[in-house]
C-alpha cells in the first residue's frame, strides 16, 4: 500500500510539473513557433522583476504581435483567476513585454515591445493607455470584466499591488527540465515495482 501511495504522489508530482511546462503555439496550428508560460507571482511583482526573471527562464515577457498571439497567451491564463487581482469589476491580470520609451508622447506615444518588435497590433482596454499615474508598461486587463479580457492597461513599471502573474515567451520549445525528467523517471520505476508485487 505505501508503494500505491509513493507512485501516486510521484505521479501527481510529475502531473504537475509537466503542468508547469511552458506551452508551445505551433506552426502547424498557425502560430509561431514559440512558447508560454504564465508564471504566479502570488505577492506582486515589479515589471522589472518579472523581465529579469523571464531572461534568466531563457526567454522574455511575451510579446502580442497580433491578435491571434494575444489570444493565443490570454487563453493560458483566461480560465484559471489565481492569474488575476480583481477589485470590483476590474481585473488586473499578468505582465506582458510592452514598455513605453521615457519622454514619449503621453499617453499613447512610444510604445513598443522589449523584442524591438513592430508595435502594429495593438488592444488596448477602453479609454487605454491613459497614463493615469506615470504609467509605462503593459498588462492584460479586464474593464467591468471581473473574469479578465484579453485587453490591455497601461500600468506603473513599479505597482505591485495590482500584477499577481506574468507571461514569458521562449523563442522555441524549450527542453524539459532536469528535474521534471528525474521526477518522471522516479514515478515509473516505483509504479513497475508496486505492479511486480
């Protein structure tokens, strides 16, 4: 019985883990090739943190270059409300990689991507950006949609009240990690032993 009870939790471990994988958007399914991974940031987290932590996973906070990318990433994290703070009707959901240049015309002048891709597409939440309180980054956020909307919010690159997730964005499928791999092999080995018994 315990071997029943290690191999599921080593499973469930495993389970979660994979979960934890980033998610790639195929050519084959009209995407780009690239991956995501919304990652929780449960007591807030700075823009700038968020970026340098997208680095160190090897990729960068995502990009939405057009409207079928944007869908695309809001679809990992539009089902599941841990990836959003919600106050009222307002749902403020995860940092994205759009920035607004220092000095730009405000409240709409300037922005782009951290790629140094085109800022062509764009899907601003009504009466988006409005530079409310030296807002200069991009998030996805919900206007009188509790649940979230695929919309953006001009934000401060330094609020973390409102920021509870962000999305990176690897320019390939990277490789699982050493540890998910390891947990894997643990889970299976422990299953045929318990199935000899």
């Amino acid at each position: 019985m315990k071997a029943l009870a290690l191999c599921l939790s080593l499973c469930l471990g495993m389970t979660m883990a994979l979960r934890a994988q980033p998610v790639p958007w195929l050519v084959s399914d009209g995407g780009n090739g690239h991956s995501y991974e919304p990652v929780h940031a449960l007591n807030g987290i700075t823009w700038a943190a968020a970026q340098a932590d997208a680095v160190n996973r090897g990729g960068y906070l995502a990009t939405m270059t057009s409207a079928a990318e944007n869908s695309f990433a809001y679809g990992l994290i539009s089902s599941d409300i841990s990836y959003w703070y919600v106050t009222g009707s307002e749902a403020w959901g995860p940092w994205l990689g759009g920035l607004q240049a220092a000095g730009s015309a405000e409240p709409a002048g300037g922005w782009g991507w951290v790629t140094g891709e085109a800022f062509a597409y764009q899907n601003w939440a009504g009466l988006q950006p409005n530079n409310n309180q030296n807002e200069n980054r991009i998030q996805f956020h919900g206007h009188n949609a509790p649940g979230g909307a695929p919309t953006w919010n001009d934000l401060n690159d330094s609020n973390i009240t409102y920021v509870r997730a962000y999305i990176v964005e690897y320019n390939s499928v990277p490789e699982p990690s050493t540890w998910a791999l390891e947990l894997s092999a643990i889970a299976l080995l422990s299953f045929r032993r318990f199935k000899r018994r």
